[in-house]
C-alpha cells in the first residue's frame, strides 16, 4: 500500500510539473514543484523554518491537549447528569452555530499577539468536534450492560472507568483525527491575524511579495507535520484501544455463537 501511495504521489507531481511546464497553468498563480521543493530544502538547510515550526507545533499542541482534555471533561461531566445536559443543551448548540474563527480578532485582544490567542482560538475549534463525540459515546453505553454491572455491584467510580470511559475512547479517539486538523487551523489564521513568528507568518509574508512558491512550500511543510501528528495519535489509539476487538475477531465470535 505505501508503494501505491507514493507512486500516486509521485503521479500528481508529475501531472503539475507537466502542466506547469506545457504553460496549461499559469506559474505565477501554480508555481512550479521544483522551486517548491528547494525552498523548503533551503528552510530547514539554513534553519530558517525551525523556530517558526516550532512555535507553530508548540501552539498546535497546545490547542490539541487542551480542547480535548476540556472537551473530555464536559462531555462526561454533561452525559452523566441529564439536568445539566438540558440546561446547558440550546447554549452548547448556540456555541456550536457560531463560527469560531470570527472570535481570533477577540483572543487577540484578550490575550495579546502572543501565542495564547492562537492557543484560545484552536481550543474553541478543537472543543466541539471532541465533545460531541465523548457525550455520544457514552450515552451509547448499553443498558443491558449497565444494568448488569449495576447489579454486580460496580460503584460510580468503577463504572466511570470500566464501562463509559471505554466506550467514549472509541468515539472520542475517532474525532482525534479531525481535531488534529483543527488545532493547526486555529493556530495559523492566528498568525494570519498577528504574529512575528510561525509556519502562518512565512506564507502570508510569502503571499505580500506574490511568491506562489514559497507559499505552496509552507502548506506542504504545514501538511506533513499535521500528518506526524495524526500518525501520532493514531499509534495512542492502538496502543489503548488494544482490547476492542477487530471486524474479523467480531464476525468470528458472532458466528461461533
């Protein structure tokens, strides 16, 4: 599979560079792949991109852990206690509604130009996508199965763990992919908005001079890293997911019973 990938990769380059150099499109508006992939070899050759990747990254987790491990709080706090979920129902979804990137202008000025605006702004994007998935994951909680466990005597601590917490990680870990994603859009438009330093300050100083190139090379250096980090995330979910079960040791069970 990773040798039809990078074939396929290797294709699409191919097909841009062709077109690129048949004049089919336009290189001050495409660019060209190989002054693409010479600035990003310049960058981390001379070093240039490291500390703006570095306060990118830094901003990104950032916003990763701390939208998740709220959203995670909420999320179990509001579908263990329906009264508070009905309260609270119409504000979340209100919150939901708004679009959270016409907040930045605001962290801004509540939190400076540094980068804990950048932080708040991935956080509110974060937020939701991991909340929604924790809240669904455990009010999917079988009550057959919490019946039973009720019935052997499970207290609410032991249930919180043995029995939601499980089922939410599913759900949860599956939204972890997206907010991945997230957590690197609140930090850029942050520093599309204001900064001196990160991955979104070289591209929109890149596009104030119309280097297509350089702003291209930006966003595959931006991809690539959102890329480790989701394959990150993704060796955390094997390594706690271990016990769920996989589709073929599921349909071998069913049919055995």
């Amino acid at each position: 599979m990773w040798l039809w990938r990078l074939l396929l990769l290797a294709a699409m380059l191919g097909i841009w560079q062709g077109l690129v150099t048949l004049g089919i499109l336009p290189v001050f508006f495409f660019g060209d792949p190989l002054p693409v992939f010479v600035q990003i070899w310049h960058w981390f050759q001379s070093g240039e991109i490291w500390p703006h990747l570095w306060v990118t990254l830094i901003e990104t987790v950032l916003s990763f852990v701390v939208g998740m491990v709220t959203a995670v709080a909420c999320g179990l706090l509001l579908s263990l206690n329906d009264f508070l979920a009905r309260l609270l129902d119409p504000f979340i979804k209100a919150a939901n509604a708004a679009p959270r990137v016409i907040f930045a202008p605001i962290f801004a000025l509540w939190f400076g130009l540094g980068i804990w605006s950048k932080v708040a702004l991935g956080t509110t994007l974060v937020f939701f996508i991991v909340f929604f998935n924790v809240f669904q994951g455990v009010r999917e909680v079988s009550p057959v199965v919490l019946s039973n466990v009720r019935m052997l005597g499970a207290n609410r601590r032991q249930l919180l763990r043995h029995l939601y917490l499980p089922s939410a990680a599913s759900w949860m870990f599956s939204s972890l992919h997206n907010a991945v994603g997230m957590a690197f859009v609140g930090a850029v438009v942050g520093e599309y908005l204001g900064s001196a330093r990160g991955i979104g300050y070289l591209i929109l100083e890149a596009e104030g001079t119309f280097n297509i190139n350089a702003v291209i090379a930006g966003i595959f250096v931006l991809t690539t890293f959102a890329l480790v980090i989701d394959t990150f995330v993704t060796r955390i979910e094997r390594r706690l997911l271990v016990w769920q079960p996989s589709n073929g040791n599921t349909q071998k069970a069913r049919a055995e019973s």
